[in-house]
C-alpha cells in the first residue's frame, strides 16, 4: 500500500480513493471533521450505530462505510469509548493496522 499526502480538499479527490477519520465509540460524531463527515455522508451515523450494535463490535477497532453510489469508502477508525475521550498512540495504531489489512 502506498500512501501519498496531497492538500486541497478531501471531499472533492476522485472516488477511487479511501476516506479515513477517527471516532468515538458512541458515534456522537459532533466535533472536528468528523462533523464534514457527518454532513457529506448523511446515513453514516445511523448506519455505524446499527452496525456497533448488531456486530457488537468494540473499540479499539476500524468499520467501513460504503456511501449510497458504493462508489466512495469511508473508513471510521474507532479509537475511543466517548466522544470527550482522548485517543491513545495504542488504539490509533490498532485500527491504522486494521485499516491496511482491510486494503
């Protein structure tokens, strides 16, 4: 896998490529660019809540979201348990490991 850093906006770079952010565990989703995201994915929310539940799925740990067209992959790093929680060098890693297994 290869990984080049480019600037400009993140939204408008072709759909061939992956998004990844950071989020809570509770998905308040309400802060930094998690809300950008929040807004150009509107069923992504409630689609990580569900999927959280059903899958019972615990953080540290990476979802993806596939957006309406499927065209576009978002990957939502789980690096915390609430949204007023810091992130620690270890889960950030873990899910940047699981988010390159998942490639």
């Amino acid at each position: 896998m290869t990984i080049v850093e480019q600037k400009g906006d993140l939204f408008l770079v072709d759909e061939k490529y992956a998004l990844a952010h950071c989020i809570s565990h509770d998905c308040a989703m309400g802060a930094g660019i998690a809300t950008a995201f929040r807004e150009k994915f509107p069923g992504m929310k409630s689609s990580l809540i569900r999927t959280l539940k059903t899958k019972q799925i615990n953080w540290p740990n990476t979802v993806i979201y596939r957006s309406r067209t499927k065209e576009r992959i978002v990957f939502n790093l789980i690096t915390k348990n609430k949204c007023w929680q810091k992130p620690t060098y270890k889960s950030i890693e873990t899910c940047i490991w699981q988010m390159a297994n998942m490639c």
